[in-house]
C-alpha cells in the first residue's frame, strides 16, 4: 500500500508543479499584456491555475505530505525564457509564449495521465484532477488562437 501511496504523492506533485509553471509564465507576463482582453484572458487563467494548486495540496494533505515546489532552476529558465520572448513587449508575442506554455503543459499532463491512469491503486479524485487539469490546459492554448 505505502508504494501506491508514492505513486500517488508524485502524481499529485507532478499536477501541483503543472499548475505552478502556469502560475510563474502568467505572472512573468501579465504586466506586460496592453490588450484588455488578452489581460482578462491571463487573469481568468491564473485563479484557473491557483485553484489546482489548492486542489492538489489539499489532495496531498490527505496523504500527509506537503507539496513539492518546482527547482529554481526551472523557475529561472521560465523567467529568462518570459524575458527573451517578450523584450518587444508585442501581444502577440506574449500570446505565443502563453500557448507554448500550455502546449508543455498539455504534453506533461498527458503523458503523465498515460503513464498513471490505469495504474492500480492510483487515486480517482488524482485522475480526475489530472483530467481536468489537461481539459483546461488545452482549453487555455484554444482561447488564445484569434489573438495570434
């Protein structure tokens, strides 16, 4: 049982540092964004993405654990990354970086969903989460296609 548990635990990790990358690629460029709807767009995201970091540490205080922040190298990267893509500050460009950022976020989501989905003794509510989490992932990068 402790085996599935960890399996649980890093799965839930995995969707809580998913969340996580949404919420530092949205606060890395939503001062820069001049167009309102693109604005209202990021902002929406973000509480989307604060709700499934909450939901997963709850998720992981049922299993006496705290959650797992992502490596500050990773967060450097990403700064740098938001940095070198919006220099010109265009909105296009920052509309670009945030359907990349959710293309990564789409892949990660879903490879990890295949790897866990048919597992035994993976938590349902983690899969439902997880589900959810690809669902608005995907959903996000749509929402920013008319603004290319």
């Amino acid at each position: 049982m402790k085996e599935k548990e960890n399996e649980n635990i890093k799965f839930l990790n995995l969707i809580y540092q998913n969340a996580q990358m949404g919420l530092l690629g949205i606060d890395s460029v939503k001062d820069k964004v001049e167009d309102p709807e693109i604005s209202k767009i990021i902002s929406e995201q973000r509480k989307e993405y604060e709700k499934f970091c909450q939901d997963a540490e709850k998720l992981l205080t049922k299993y006496g654990t705290e959650e797992k922040e992502i490596s500050a190298l990773q967060k450097l990267s990403s700064k740098i990354m938001s940095e070198m893509m919006t220099i010109n500050k265009e909105d296009k460009n920052i509309v670009k970086l945030m359907m990349e950022g959710n293309e990564k976020g789409v892949i990660a989501i879903k490879e990890k969903l295949n790897m866990y989905k048919n597992q035994e003794g993976i938590d349902p509510e983690i899969i439902n989460l997880a589900e959810k989490l690809y669902s608005t992932e995907e959903h996000n990068r749509e929402e920013f296609e008319s603004y290319l």
